[in-house]
C-alpha cells in the first residue's frame, strides 16, 4: 500500500493510534479528490490602528469519519509521506482564487493572502513554477501573495531555497519567516534572505493575564526582536494576539501588525468577507 520497493516490520505492538497515523497518512490524496480540506482564514491587521490587511489560509480536513481535523493532526504526516506537496500545491491555488476574488469585490483595498510553506515544498524544484502558476490561474498580482516558510526550511542547504526565495521575491511575492525564534536562525543569515516580515512565534508575547498588565521580561525579548529586525529592515508581524494589554505592548514597542483571536480566529471565506467590509477587526 504504501507503494513499490518498500517494507515495514509487521510490530504486533504497533498502537490503535500509530494504525490511525498511517491510515490518515496514506489517505491524503483520496482526500483531496474528494475535495475533503477546506481553508480558514484568519485576519492580519496592521498597527498601531488594526485595520484588516490580509488573511492567513490555514487548512483543515473535514474527515468523513473522524470529523474536523486542525493541521497538527495531519500536517506532519504529510511532511513525512511528501503528500504535503500535492496538498500544498491546492492550498496555493485555493488561497490565491479567494484572493482574487478579494481583489475583485474589493477593489480599493490591499488584500493579502498569506499560505503556510512547508521546507518540503520549498526543495521541490517545481516549486517556483507552482507559485508562479497558482498566481498565474487565479490572475492575482503577485504583490497580494505572502508565503511563510520556518526558520529550519530556510536554513541548513540554503543555495537551492534561496535561489527559489529570491525568484519568488523579484516576482514581487512577499516572504516571511514564520514562528520566528522557535527555531535557532542567525538572524545576520535571515537578513540576508529575500524575505519581508519576521513573525514572532506567539511563545514570546507576554502571557496571557485577563485585565492585567503584559510582563515586563517577555516585554524587553519582543522589544529586542523588533528593533533588531527593524534594523535589518524587516518587519515584524505578532501571532497569537489575545488581549488590549498585549496590543498595547505592541503599539509601544512599533510592531508593525498583528494576528491573533482579538482580532479574529480562523473563519471561513465568507465570514473573512464578512469582516473585510467592516475592515477594522476591533
Ligand atoms: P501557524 O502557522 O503558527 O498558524 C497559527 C496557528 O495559531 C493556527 O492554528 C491558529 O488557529 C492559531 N492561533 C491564531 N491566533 C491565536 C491566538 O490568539 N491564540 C492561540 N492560542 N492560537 C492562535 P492551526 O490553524 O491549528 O494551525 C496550526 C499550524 O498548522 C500552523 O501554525 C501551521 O504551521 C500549520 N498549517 C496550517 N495550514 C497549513 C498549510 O496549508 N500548509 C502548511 N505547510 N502548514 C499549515
Ligand atoms: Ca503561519
Ligand atoms: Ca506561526
Ligand atoms: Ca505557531
């Protein structure tokens, strides 16, 4: 099943569980004849005013047995099959068609779409092609796209990587760094990488303390991270925005915008249309 010139010792203590691991694994590209993922998309804003600039597309399976299932279930799996590269290239095609249709209704509007890259699809070496021809298909400027790769996708053999990121670049797609300093970048290396915007993994934002102020000590890594990134001309976006405190700690430090449940969870495309007449998320 799991194609030719391949064995797996039969291991009788093998988990229920580790059974489910491989059936999802196996089952992803029948999943996507079927047309099981979905995405969600969830709003970006600017700061310090949070206006609506852009949607992450984050990609869920609606299993026919098992119900909704988030990424974390199935991402990984995929990773390690490399189905994450026939699933990547539909969410590529899939975030840029919505796009366009933002880009249509709301003419006036910058809408970024921003899709989750995985360092397996970054060293496919149709992967340029792959991005340029979802923006190609759905006729969307490529200035309305952002791909957000992990500090290890970009590191380690990085000639091949940073000859497609800078393809990318020159084509006008904007590039950040995702879950930024959960893995161990040189941060000299990421500035001399194409890329735009820093995230900041949302481990480093002040805890979350219903009504109270943010923590001084996250509050002085974050204040570092930007000006550091500021520096080398980078912007800095903040994930996992919960409170106003945390906002306000932002605003302060010149964070230059932010994602998080304050402002909007992921939602379906239709809702993100719904909050993108509105345009300001609080
Ligand atoms: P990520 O890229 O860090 O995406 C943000 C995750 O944090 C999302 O979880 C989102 O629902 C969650 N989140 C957003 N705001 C908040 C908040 O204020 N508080 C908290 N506690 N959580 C928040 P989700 O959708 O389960 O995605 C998990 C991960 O799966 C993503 O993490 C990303 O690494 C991966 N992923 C999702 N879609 C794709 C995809 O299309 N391709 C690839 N390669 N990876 C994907
Ligand atoms: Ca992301
Ligand atoms: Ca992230
Ligand atoms: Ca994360």
């Amino acid at each position: 099943a799991l194609g030719r010139a391949r064995w797996e010792r039969y291991d009788p203590d093998r988990g229920a569980e580790e059974a489910t691991k491989h059936e999802l694994a196996t089952a992803i590209p029948l999943a996507l004849s079927r047309g099981e993922f979905v995405l969600d998309y969830q709003p970006m804003v600017t700061l310090p005013d949070p206006v609506v600039s852009g949607f992450e597309a984050l990609v869920r399976w609606r299993h026919p047995q098992l119900g909704l299932l988030g990424p974390d279930r199935f991402i990984p799996l995929a990773e390690q099959t490399g189905h994450i590269v026939a699933l990547g290239r539909w969410v590529l095609e899939q975030a840029c068609a919505q796009a366009r249709r933002w880009y249509d209704d709301f003419r006036d509007v910058p809408v970024m779409v921003s899709v989750n890259v995985a360092a397996t699809q970054l060293r496919e070496a149709s992967f340029v092609a792959d991005v340029l021809g979802a923006l190609h298909d759905a006729g969307l400027p490529a200035d309305r796209l952002q791909l957000e790769l992990t500090e290890s996708a970009v590191a380690g053999d990085t000639s091949c990587a940073l000859a497609a990121l800078s393809e990318l670049a020159a084509a006008g797609v904007s590039l950040a760094i995702d879950d930024f300093g959960t893995g161990y970048s040189n941060l000299a290396h990421l500035g001399r990488l194409p890329v735009h915007t820093l995230k900041i993994d949302r481990s480093f934002l002040s805890p979350v303390r219903p009504g109270g102020p943010t923590d001084p000590a996250h509050d002085k890594i974050v204040a570092a991270t930007i000006s550091l990134a500021h520096s080398l001309g980078l912007d800095v976006a903040a994930e996992g925005v919960e409170t106003p405190a945390q906002v306000e700690a932002l605003r302060v430090l010149h964070c230059d915008s932010a994602q998080g449940f304050l402002f909007g969870a992921p939602a379906s495309a239709d809702d993100a249309t719904t909050l993108l007449a509105h345009r300001i998320a609080t």
